[in-house]
C-alpha cells in the first residue's frame, strides 16, 4: 500500500468542513496555481510520490493560464 497505512484517522485532528457550503465543481484559477505549488514542491523534495506529483503538476499547468 503506502506509507500511511500506520495511521489510526481516529487519532489524527482534522480541520473543521463546513458541509452546508455549496463547493464549485471546479477549482478557481487561485486554488488551481495553490495546488500547482504544492505538487511542485512535493516533486522537488523527491520521496515515494514524486513522480506522480510531477505528472499532475505538468497536466494542470498544461490546462491553466500561467500565473505571470
């Protein structure tokens, strides 16, 4: 499986989700460059997921207009 797999999510605090707030079924162009970020961070810093994030970091990029 993965490294998580050691995890107990009952012991882990997550952050409150309102759920009677609608979501947009798409990401805005601000959360789409934010999630750009992270995976471009996750892929220089190398690990077990590096390469996947790479992946999705060059198709998100392909699909959004440059944040320049």
């Amino acid at each position: 499986m993965d490294e998580y797999t050691h995890l107990d999510l009952d012991e882990i605090d997550f952050a409150p989700v309102e759920y009677h707030q609608e979501r947009l079924p798409l990401l805005t162009l601000g959360e789409a460059h934010m999630l750009l970020r992270v995976l471009r961070t996750v892929t220089a810093e190398g690990g077990p997921v590096a390469a996947e994030a790479d992946g999705l970091s060059k198709e998100i990029a392909a699909r959004i207009p440059s944040a320049d």
